[in-house]
C-alpha cells in the first residue's frame, strides 16, 4: 500500500494536537488518530462541553488548536494497536469502533508522531483494591468527561502538582473533600528557585487551586500519606500519617483518589525500537533529539512519553515534533528556550514530589499487588528472597504479576520496586505487542485505508 501521508500522528492531547496542526500548517499530508470521541486527550478530555470549560485549563490553547484541525484527516474512536514498519514508511494498525461495531484499518505513513500520552502511576497499600479507592486521574476523568463527582466524601492522596486541580474541581462540583495529603513538603521547592523563577505561570496556576481551596475550607497535609483504607463491601475509611513519625488518623470517606505521578505510555515507540532512557521520577521515557526524532529513523516522540512534563511542555513539544516531521528545518529558537524552561521546570517537580520510601515496608504479607491475578506482596518478596529473581519476566513466569487484563499498567512500578529494580530492568511490563486489547474477530477482518487517488 502506497502511504498516504506524509505525516500521522497517534494520540490526539496536548502533543498530539499541536504536532498535527504544525504539520499540516507545514504542507504535511496529515492523519491523527485517537482512542477518543474528539480532540483533547485526557488533559483536555470533554472541554468541548461548554459546561465543563471551567473544568479546564488554557482553554485558549486548546481552542487555538480544535481551529487547525480541519486542515487534518482525523480518525477518532480508533484504538491504535501497534505501529509497524511498510518499506520506507510505517503502518499504523488500529481498531475502528465508530458506527457501533469494530473493524482493523492501517493508515500507511511516511513518518510517525508518536504522542501516546501517559496513565496514573500507583503503588499499593492495605485496602487499595476496595471499591471507591480509585486513581487520581480516574476521578478527574469522571469529572471532567461526564460531569460525574465519584464520591460525596473524598479524600485526596499522593504526590504532585495534579492532586491540586483534582481537589479543587471536586470541590467546585459539589463534593466534601475532607483533606489534601501530600506526601512532600513545600520546602523541597526552595532548593529549585531557577525553575520557579523562570516559569510564573505555573506559580500563579498554583496560587489559584491554592484559594480555591482555601475558599472550599480544604486542609492540604504536607509529609502524609495513605497507610491503609477500610471497608466491607466498599471503602468506608482512610488511615493516614505522618512521614515523620506523627500519629496515624482514620477519615471517614466514601472516595479515597489517589496518584503518585504518571507512567509513561510506551508501547507503541518500544515495538518501533525507539531508545530509552531513565528520567528523573525513575520513569523510561523516549530519547529524542532537538527535533523530537527517536533513535528510529522517521520516528518523532512528543509529550509524556519523553518525560512527564504538563500540557504546555507537551504542546511546545508537539509543535516542534510536527514541524520538522513535515520536513521543516530544526526547531525555531522560541521554541527550544520555551521547551527548556519547561523541562526544567518538570525535573524540578519530580525532585521535589518523589514517591517516598518506606511504603514496600507497609505492606503486608495479604495485600495485593498485581491486581488482575490476585497476586499478593507475599508472593514477590518470596520470589525475591528464596528463588534470587528479580526482574519483570521473571516475576510474570513465577508469579503471574502483570500478565492480567492491563498487562502490567497498574502493578508495573510497585512490582519494579520491591523486586529492588529501576524502570530500565522492568522494560518486559512496558513492551507490550499489542497496545490496545482487541478481538480476533476484528484482527481477522482487517481491512486497509485506500492510499490517495487508488482505488479502494
């Protein structure tokens, strides 16, 4: 098949959308294809509901973007399931949902803009697998998608900048958040004044969840985590303490949302062979160039996959992604200043919001770790101690941990940490042959896009 564009792009956020635009204002033949109803991804996910723009955040960018579109070929509803090479170019292999039923496409390409995105990072505790304990970006996405407040009692848990506007929209939504718990101290940020300094805006989008929550009379605890949650049927309560050695208190809730960062999305780059590196949060994240090319020739990355960084990094990223994948020169000089501010901004904040030591000490020997299999912390530190394994094959093969439904999304980093390993020797949970799950009946009905003036 004759490829039909100069320039797809796969995952249409922030990166996804800014490349696209770029590329076709670039005179790139260009695709965009996406798992989702519409443009946004999860950062922008419902905002063209005019009752959930003050939901959102730079509405302006996101605005200027849904404008460029229509110079796109856009394919949404479309679960891409892995990319592979076709001669010079590439195949991107998806699963077309739209109309009610399913069916394989291959969109043919010249070159890839891969922004896939990234998904909540978790690591377990006693009762995290108890109905109404659910990720941070679950609950925002349920708010921010459907309009739907999880709980009427929530509590906010973890790490990072993210439990803010998560608290905050809650709260503005109607739901009682009965506390904040963040397990960093803000002083941590006095050891990155430069990265402040020269990115204000993000201080004065903190300061404004910071009033919106003292408006909602919302307790933010600093140095406090999650310990355990309670319940029968459901979670009914949260043990919290302090870092520092303070007492433990139990908080009656209905909701416990919780997330310790993001992990990267990296299937799609890793069955290309982009790459990788270990960032700064202890996360693989695609190695690219001062043009967003991966290690693969014709392969650009952009977004979350090189490193969580926020929707603006992401949107400078794509834009620089999409320029010079439609052949552009290398990235303008506005740009690159716009992306190392950026960046520098993003190491300063997995240094200041790390996932704290100690939580592997907390489990005990019942509580589950791999929640598709069932597979219990006993289990692991078995492995690890009486047989000597400790990498991510081996806990699949001994264990079972990762070979569920989401394949290692959810337990891939709390089972990298107790078995003592970094996210460079846990690479067997990210590569993943197939990225999206899909049914043999629609594999064995694939059906390929015509390339431009054949026939079909």
């Amino acid at each position: 098949m004759t490829s039909k564009f100069d320039v797809t792009v796969v995952g249409a956020g922030p990166a996804g959308m800014a490349a696209a635009v770029a590329a076709a204002r670039a005179g790139a033949r260009t695709s965009i294809v996406d798992a989702g109803t519409g443009p946004g991804g999860q950062y922008w996910r419902g905002a063209s509901a005019v009752e959930a723009a003050r939901l959102h955040h730079d509405m302006t960018t996101y605005h200027r973007l849904v404008a460029g579109l229509p110079a796109v070929t856009r394919y949404f509803q479309c679960h891409v399931w892995t990319v592979t090479r076709d001669g010079d170019g590439f195949l991107v292999h998806a699963v077309d949902r739209t109309g009610g039923g399913e069916r394989t496409i291959e969109l043919g390409s010249r070159r890839l803009v891969l922004a896939p995105g990234a998904y909540d990072r978790q690591i377990p505790f006693p009762g995290w697998d108890l109905p109404g304990v659910m990720t941070a970006g679950g609950v925002q996405a349920l708010l921010k998608g459907h309009r739907v407040v999880a709980g009427k009692r929530v509590l906010v848990a973890g790490t990072g900048p993210f439990l803010l506007p998560v608290a905050a929209g809650l709260a503005d939504s109607g739901a009682s958040v009965v506390g904040v718990h963040e397990a960093a101290s803000p002083s941590a940020w006095l050891r990155e004044p430069g990265a402040l300094v020269r990115n204000p805006a993000k201080l004065g989008e903190g300061a404004g969840y910071a009033r919106m929550l003292a408006r909602h009379r919302i307790p933010v605890h600093t140095r406090s985590v999650v310990v355990a949650a309670h319940g029968a049927d459901a979670v009914e309560g949260v043990t919290t303490a302090r870092l520092d050695g303070g007492d433990e208190r139990t908080t009656a809730v209905d909701v416990l949302a919780v997330g310790w960062g993001f992990t990267p999305q990296l299937e799609l780059p890793l069955a290309l062979g982009c790459a990788t590196r270990v960032d700064v949060d202890g996360s693989l994240v695609c190695e690219v160039d001062d043009g967003q090319r991966s290690s693969v020739e014709g392969v650009f990355v952009a977004g979350e996959a090189c490193g969580v960084g926020g929707a603006a990094l992401a949107v400078v990223e794509g834009e620089i992604a999409g320029a010079v994948a439609a052949g552009g020169p290398s990235a303008p000089s506005r740009l690159r200043r716009s992306r190392a501010r950026l960046r520098r901004f993003a190491r300063a904040m997995h240094r200041s919001h790390p996932v704290p030591s100690g939580w592997v000490d907390r489990l005990s020997d019942d509580t589950t770790v791999c929640r598709c299999e069932e597979v219990p912390f006993a289990a692991l530190r078995s492995m690890r101690q009486d047989l000597d394994a400790h990498d991510g094959r081996s806990a699949k093969m001994l264990t079972r941990a990762g070979m569920g439904y989401c394949q290692g999304r959810v337990c891939g980093y709390a089972v990298g940490c107790i078995l003592g390993q970094d996210a460079s020797a846990t690479t067997g949970f990210a590569k993943r042959p197939v990225s999206s799950p899909l049914t043999l009946g629609a594999l064995a009905t694939s059906v390929r896009r015509p390339a431009a003036g054949a026939d079909p």
